[in-house]
C-alpha cells in the first residue's frame, strides 16, 4: 500500500526539550531550534525548567522550591507560546507509586505531586509523564528522592497510588501518561504498563509508549555481541516473539488509551556493555538509554518502524514526540553547535518514519 497523505496530515508532531542542547543551553534557543524545524509542540523537561528557574531567578532554584517554580513556570508558557508552540507534556516524574504507608517515600511522592499539578497550571499542559525507574538515568538531575527498588512491587497496590494521583489530576481536568521504562524495578515493558493502566480504571490515565522502550526492552540487549536479546531458537524466534507482541499491541490496547508515541532508535554498543548494575546502581540498558538513542535512522538498529506500525495499527494518531539521548556512537557526546539543523534532522526523521509505517 503506497504511503497515505492524510497520515502526515493527522499526527501532530512534538519534541523534549532535554533532548537538544545541555542542560545549560538556553530554553529560549531550544525553542527556537524545535520551532524553526515545523515541530508543534514541546515535552517540557523538568531539568530545562530548573535551568530556566535559575537563570531567571538569578540563583540556585531548588526541585521542590514550587511556589518559584510556578512563577518561572508562567514565564515560560509565554515562550512557548511566542515561538507557536504549545507545552503538550511536563516530564518526567519518577519514583511515585509503591511506597510503604506512612513512609518518608510516600509523604515525599505525594508533595511532589501536588507540586507538579500546580507548576503544569503554570506551563500550559494537561499532561504528566509518570514512570517507575531509578532516578539516575538521565544525564541531567531528574527528580525522584529514592531508587525504585525500595519500593513496592504488588500491581493493585501501584494502581492504587496511581488512581489517587490520577484524582489529584482529574480536579484541574489533568491527565497522566504511563510509561514503561524497560530497565525498571517493576512495569519494564508495555504489556506492564498497561495491565496496570486497566487497574487504575480512570479516564484520564493512558500511555506513554516509546519505540526505544518497547524494543529496547524485547528485542535488544546491549550486553551481548549481536546486541540482540539471546534466547533458544536464535533471532529468528526472537523476532517472532517480538512480532506477537507487537501485533497483541495493536489489537488489545484501545487507541484513546494512548497519549504520546515517542520516538528514537539506539546505537548498538561498539562493546557490549557489563552485565552488572554500575557504582551508582544503574542497570545496563539504562547506561544504555542515557546516551546511546539517536534519531530514528541516524546510526540505530532498533526495528522502530515495527513498533510505529503497532502503535498506529491501534487507529491512534495522536502526538508523535522526539525523545532522543544522542551521545554519538561511542556515547561520549554531541556536537550541539548548530541546534538548528539537529531539528530539522529530527523532523526529516519523523516524516521518513511515517513514510515507512505508512504501509499498514
């Protein structure tokens, strides 16, 4: 089947902020670059908000400093707003659902969420990313005061926090995107997510897919030489059992149940990388995450265009959102003289993927 206009028609398109430049690069000129590329709106990064709050403030803004924040907040939904963008998604907020009653964890969660509802008041969004993970993954400082292992792991009682904080939500008319991240303590991989989602039971809490996530998770591995999960039955069963997944995606998960599709690729390790969690606790294909996830069709490997059939083949068409870690092949670094043209590579990416998902 030949590719079909109204698919690039439908889909509008969305960009992380912490995904270009470094943390000390100006919003304004993240703006600027995702803008100039035709991207319509934005993730915001609690990290970049933190860095704007600091500049501006002319001090150190602390991450539950939240009356601060929601002024710098109003600050920057005229940005976006300057440059035509809108601010579709605050994120990422970690480490929430799981913890003992009565624990520092919980009280510590539960603050946080009420901060972040108001400072998404002040931003513009309707939208907060949730997922279970360690807080180190991201080169940035990402919030989150303890590493999800010290947490729960019983799925009614994470669907039971979650439907409080999607109450908490649902007052200012909010909704909550779930994601899996596929080095997580619990939830790794979609089919996770989204038992947990239909737990909740609420109508404003839904999913946060991602193409890294999703293949990252059960198809590749970045500790072995094929860079490829190994099992019995070598890659041709694991491309069926990827494939099965992938099509009980497509025919289980409801499309308004999906948010946001974000979207990048992975670099395979020149060497595989060790086995064993790192010094500061983090698993491999978090070290994997941070810095090693390029444009799609830019040096990776991952079948991201099987996944994006899925997620279509589901009849969603919602937000389709860049949420790269590029460090280059060796995962050391990017060049960031020239934002810019980075974002229009993005974009030129995006339409390349819809091309070739086209063919449903």
């Amino acid at each position: 089947m030949a590719s079909s206009p109204s698919l690039f028609d439908s889909i509008p398109t969305c960009y992380a902020t912490v995904s270009i430049g470094t943390p000390d690069t100006p919003l304004d000129q993240k703006l600027e670059a995702i803008a100039g590329a035709g991207f319509q709106g934005i993730e915001l990064g609690f990290p970049d908000l933190l860095s704007f709050a600091s500049k501006s403030q002319n001090k150190e803004v602390q991450a539950q400093d939240f009356d601060t924040l929601c002024e710098v907040g109003r600050e920057v939904k005229q940005l976006v707003e300057k440059n035509g963008l809108r601010t579709v998604m605050l994120q990422p907020f970690s480490n929430f659902e799981g913890w003992d009653e009565g624990s520092d964890g919980r009280e510590d969660a539960f603050r946080r969420a009420k901060g972040w509802i108001r400072i998404m008041g002040a931003v513009g969004t309707d939208m907060l990313q949730v997922m279970r993970a360690s807080p180190k993954i991201l080169a940035y400082a990402t919030v989150g005061s303890t590493d999800s292992p010290h947490a729960l792991g019983n799925l009614d009682y994470l669907a039971a926090d979650l439907r409080q904080l999607a109450d908490l939500l649902a007052a200012k008319t909010f909704c909550l995107a779930y994601e899996n991240w596929c080095w997580a303590t619990h939830a790794p991989d979609w089919k996770d997510v989204w038992e947990i989602v239909q737990k909740v039971d609420r109508p404003n809490v839904g999913l946060c897919l991602d193409t890294f996530q999703t293949a990252g998770g059960e198809w590749a591995d970045p500790t072995t030489a094929s860079g490829l999960i190994e099992r019995e039955g070598g890659p041709e069963a694991l491309q069926n059992q990827f494939s099965t997944s992938l099509d009980i995606m497509s025919r289980t998960i409801p499309s308004e149940k999906i948010y946001i599709l974000q979207l990048s690729d992975a670099y395979k390790p020149k060497t595989p990388l060790d086995s064993k969690c790192d010094d500061s606790g983090l698993r491999p294909r978090g070290r994997w995450s941070s810095c090693l996830r390029p444009l799609p069709f830019d040096g990776g490997y991952l079948p991201v265009v099987d996944v994006t059939k899925a997620v279509l083949g589901t009849g969603f068409r919602g937000w389709f959102s860049m949420e790269v870690f590029d460090g280059g092949p060796e995962g050391s670094d990017q060049d960031w003289r020239d934002m810019k043209a980075y974002a229009k590579k993005a974009m030129a990416s995006h339409k390349r993927l819809l091309e070739e998902a086209a063919e449903l």
